[in-house]
C-alpha cells in the first residue's frame, strides 16, 4: 500500500513484468504443463496479463514492432491457465483448497508469486526432483538469521542424507508458525515452494481456521506430516522477498543489473550517484 489500493499486489512490475509472470515462469521452466491461478475480488487484471490481446497486438503490428508483439504474444502462449475464485481472504490454506476440484487426485506445486527466486536450476524443479525421488511433499527451505525467525513458519527436521549432501535435503517432524526465536526448533523457515500430494486437502479440511479465521497452509502440512512422510529442501538460488518494499528494492535493483539491455548504462547511473556522494 498504496500501490496496491487498485491493483493486485501480483501484478507490481519488477523491472518490466508483472511479480506472477516470474512465477508462471519458473514453473514452466520446471516442466508444469498446467497452472491453476487462485484469484479474488479485484483481480481481473492478472486473467487479462494472461489472456489474448487482439487489439494490442494488432496496434504493434501495424506500428513494426515486432519485438514487442513476439513478447505480448509469448506471454498469452506461455502455458494453459484457468482461474478459480477465492471469494474471501481465509487464509493461504483455503486458497489452496479452492482448486481442490480442479487438481484432482494428483500431486501438484503451490507457488507464491511474492517470493522471486533466482537460480540456476529453478527452485520449483530442485523441489520436483526431490519428489520424483521420494514420492513424497516437498517444501522450499531457506536458512534464516536469528532475529528474521519470527516472520516465518520455521521447521522442526531431520537431515537425510541425499547425493552425497547432508545439508540439503531434511525430513520434516514439525512446523511451527511464526515462533518467537527462543522457542524455534531451527533457523529453516519455508519459502513459497510446495510440492504436495493430494492427501493434503483433506489435511486442511481437517484444519480449524486460526486467528481472523483464516486457514493457514502450515497447520494442514502438520497434520499431513502425521500421516505421511514429508521432506525439506534448502534450494539453491537467491530469494527476494518482493512482497516487502525493502526487499522489492532489492530485488528491482539486481534484475535491472542483470539485464543485457540495461544493466550497464544502470550499472553506470549507480556509479554516479556514488561518486557524487548521493549513496
């Protein structure tokens, strides 16, 4: 806010694409073949990001502008998506469960558009490796300083060890949301990255909402954890919390950086105000 007071949180530009589009993707880059977008009250602009448009594209065909229509159109032809409404605001859980009939009996992904992840290897599919080896949920784990663990679901867990590491890859016992940091059970606090079996739905339709009755994701992997078992992965990669005006900044900054097309005259902008005493 007050960014956000008329237009999706989703759809802030980080440098020239909207913080959904680099989640949409990562997954495709991950091999997801289908994307189900959970979307409320507001939203109709992430459908039209997505959609078809006939008369953009015709404007920048008309003009030459090729560059920009091959850009437009690869967007509309990235991946099938279809929408399903999360009429209230109930929490990260419920949103999930919205797209219960659509997923089926399926395992499928969850990933947060607010935490941009820049890796090599996309974080999703480091997740998705893991599942294909084990079977089993897999959540996005990021190692976090002591003063940070209170904004987190952190995790109680096991190493296992896997490709000869035994930093990686952890079985899950607990998850614990937002603990004061005496009381963690470790500084590994879940990012934005889920790989689930379809038994979690009925792990969150056993869950009772919490505070402003919501239903948080976190208190149906805890009950899945009792039922089946669930794995951790400390992905490779940078994670920028985008949903944070701090780490926005930070994250608009180094994606400008990497930029062939404007990386260096930035590069060189930063240096003058450093040289002139502005930094």
């Amino acid at each position: 806010m007050p960014a956000t007071k008329a237009q999706p949180k989703e759809m802030l530009p980080l440098v020239d694409k909207p913080l959904i589009q680099y989640g949409v993707e990562e997954a495709v880059r991950s091999g997801v073949k289908n994307i189900i977008i959970v979307t409320g009250r507001g939203k109709s602009a992430i459908e039209d990001h997505f959609d078809v448009s006939f008369e953009l594209e015709h404007l920048l065909e008309s003009r030459g502008k090729e560059d920009l229509l091959a850009a437009v159109r690869a967007i509309s032809e990235m991946i099938e998506i279809a929408y399903v409404r999360q009429k209230e605001a109930l929490g990260l859980g419920h949103a999930v469960l919205r797209a219960r009939d659509l997923v089926g009996e399926e395992p499928f992904a969850v990933v947060l558009s607010d935490d941009v992840i820049e890796a090599e290897v996309p974080c999703l599919r480091q997740l998705l490796q893991i599942y294909e080896t084990y079977g089993a949920s897999v959540l996005a784990l990021m190692e976090v300083p002591k003063e940070q663990v209170p904004a987190y679901g952190i995790v109680e867990a096991a190493p296992v060890r896997h490709n000869g590491c035994q930093d990686r890859l952890f079985r899950i016992r607990d998850l614990v949301e937002k603990p004061a940091a005496k009381d963690a059970p470790s500084n590994l606090a879940v990012i934005g990255r889920y790989v689930l079996t379809p038994e979690i739905f009925a792990c969150i339709e056993a869950t009772e909402p919490g505070k402003g009755g919501e239903i948080q994701l976190t208190d149906g992997i805890r009950h899945l954890v009792a039922r089946q078992p669930v794995y951790g992965y400390r992905f490779e990669g940078k994670r920028y919390d985008a949903g944070d005006k701090l780490g926005f900044l930070m994250a608009t900054v180094e994606f400008a950086l990497r930029r062939p097309d404007l990386g260096g005259r930035f590069r060189e902008y930063l240096k003058s105000l450093l040289n002139s005493g502005s930094l």
